[in-house]
C-alpha cells in the first residue's frame, strides 16, 4: 500500500462512466486508491456478494451510489442490500441531483447512511466519506464486541472459558491470549498486527493511588480502548503492570492500529486524568508502539514490541529501574 493512502474499499455505482470517473478521481486525490466500479445495481450485487450468506460482511468498507439508475434504481438497491448480511451494515453514500428530494427522503427510509448533491464536489464528498468510515469502523468494532460478549458468555456457560483467561479488573483477555492469538496466526500461515499501549509511569501511579485507585484507572483506560475505533478483527487484552495489547489477525500493515493507538493516546490526554506523582507532567498520559510480523516473526513480535517500549520509555526519562 502506498504511504498515505488510505486501506478502506470503496465501490461506486453508478450507470454514468463520466459521473463514476469524476467521483473516483476525487476520491483518489485524497488518498483512496482501492476503488471498484459497478455500472447498474445488478452488477453491484454480484461484486458485494448478495446472497452468498456464508459471508458475514461484503468486501467493501463504502458504498458509494447514484439514485437514478434503470432497471433497479438506487432506492431499491439500498433496501436490497440492507436485506441480507453482505450489505447489511456497510455505510451507503447516495448522489442526489436537487430535484430529487423526495427520492432522496425515500432512499433514507430504504436505508441509505447520508448524500452528497450532484454536481459532486470534492470537499464535500471527502467530508462525508470519512465521517462514513469512520462511522464503520466505529459499528463494525460495536459488533465485534457485541459477539464477543456473546461467545464468551456461551463459552463460560459451558464451562469452557475460566476466570484465569478474563481480568477481573478490565474484563479483557489476559496477557496469555496474546500469544496464543499470534500463534494461532503462525499456525494458519496469516500476518498479524500488534499495537501495545502503556500507561506512562504506572508502577509511580500504583504507590501513590493505591490499589483501587489504581484498578479505577485500569478500568477507565479499559472502557476508552472499547470506544476506540480500531479494525474488525482486532482483540484487546490486558497484559499487566499498565500495558494494553491489541492484535489484529491478518492485518497486511499496522497503519489501521497505528490510528487507533495515536487515538486512544490522545483520548487519554484530553480526559485529563491527575496523576500525582510522574516525572514528566501532571496527568496520565499513554505511550504507544505498534509492529508487524508474519511467520516466524510472530514468535518474537511481543518481546521486541515490550523491549522497544522500554527503551524508549527510558530515553525519555519514564522509565527508572529499581536496583
């Protein structure tokens, strides 16, 4: 992928090739390269996998949709989609010519997420496309969760998922999971990405606060992580001593984690949480790394992050060792 473009997979449709081209070229010049085109919403269908249940989602990130079309228009084609798994919850960005309001108005009922105004323009169709994204992201992660909440409520009902895999105090996997996800990876011949996420100066935090205190932070850390927009597949756990590790299976870069860790960082800091006793400044704040490995590298990826976690923290001066 190139450096500074962005990994989302959007399709266009729409029966207009010059419309489809100018909606494209914007697009590209800001930095989404991964575009698909279909010309009537028949062709549409075949591309997103319409029908082919076996697939828990299509293979886009965006909809991209023009109303007026023959044969199945726009409207008809969004309710299609959101009748079946492939289209269900992927957003969708109708055009609309002014004239058409009250198709428009039909198209939200149908289930269409927003519009931009033909003639399209570039600032406004950017705009909407990454509040759309965004917005993906943000339900795709809430499913996530919500079926992970469900597996593991079935699991610890069948007595297959102990309390020694969950932290108590977090409720996110322990540190042990982390391996045995990257090892699940080595074993199905699948990259991985990794993002380790460390509270600044934890064991200082932990001997002025104290124990709840301590827990009331890991918590609220906990909860902004869940918020954190991040990829579908991606996993949080809680590794211990203030460090967070989120890995996502068969992620081809870090880029999509390193967004999320610069995110949850800045979450943190403007939450402005009191530490009390750090060197470097007066609230809690996060330092975050992320990293990529794929086979055997995965054996390693953990212990290299948590080495260059601490290095680093020592450079700047947050991490002193007792002696």
């Amino acid at each position: 992928m190139i450096p500074g473009t962005s990994p989302a997979r959007i399709l266009i449709v729409d029966d207009s090739e010059d419309s489809a081209d100018i909606t494209a070229a914007f697009l590209e010049e800001g930095g989404f390269s991964r575009i698909s085109f279909a010309r009537s919403a028949a062709e549409a269908f075949d591309l997103i996998g319409l029908g082919q249940e076996e697939h828990a989602a299509g293979p886009f990130d965006l909809i991209i949709m023009d109303i007026m079309m023959p044969e199945v228009d726009g409207i008809e084609a969004c309710a299609r989609l959101r009748l079946h798994e492939a289209g269900r919850y992927v957003p969708i960005l109708m055009l609309s010519a002014a004239r058409e309001i009250q198709a428009l108005n039909q198209a939200f009922v149908a289930g269409a997420n927003d519009f931009v105004a033909k003639p399209v323009t570039q600032i406004d169709l950017l705009a909407r496309v990454r509040t759309l994204l965004r917005f993906g992201r943000e339900q795709d992660r809430r499913l996530m969760r919500e079926a992970e909440v469900a597996q593991r409520n079935a699991a610890m009902q069948k007595g297959a998922l102990g309390d020694a895999m969950v932290d108590p105090v977090t409720h996110l996997a322990r540190g042990m999971m982390v391996e045995m996800s990257l090892r699940n990876c080595r074993e199905t011949n699948r990259p991985a990405a990794l993002a380790l996420i460390q509270i600044d100066e934890y064991e200082r935090y932990e001997a002025f606060r104290g124990t709840e205190e301590t827990r009331r932070l890991l918590r609220t850390v906990a909860t902004m992580l869940a918020r954190t927009p991040a990829p579908m597949a991606a996993i949080a756990f809680y590794y211990g001593g203030g460090s967070f590790i989120i890995v996502d299976p068969g992620a081809d870069s870090d880029e999509a984690l390193c967004e999320s860790a610069g995110t949850i960082t800045e979450t943190v800091k403007a939450a402005a949480l009191p530490h009390g006793n750090a060197l470097a400044g007066a609230m809690v704040s996060l330092s975050a790394l992320t990293a990529w490995g794929e086979g055997d590298q995965l054996a390693a990826l953990t212990g290299q992050t948590l080495a260059r976690m601490t290095y680093e923290q020592k450079a700047r001066g947050l991490y002193v060792e007792e002696g």
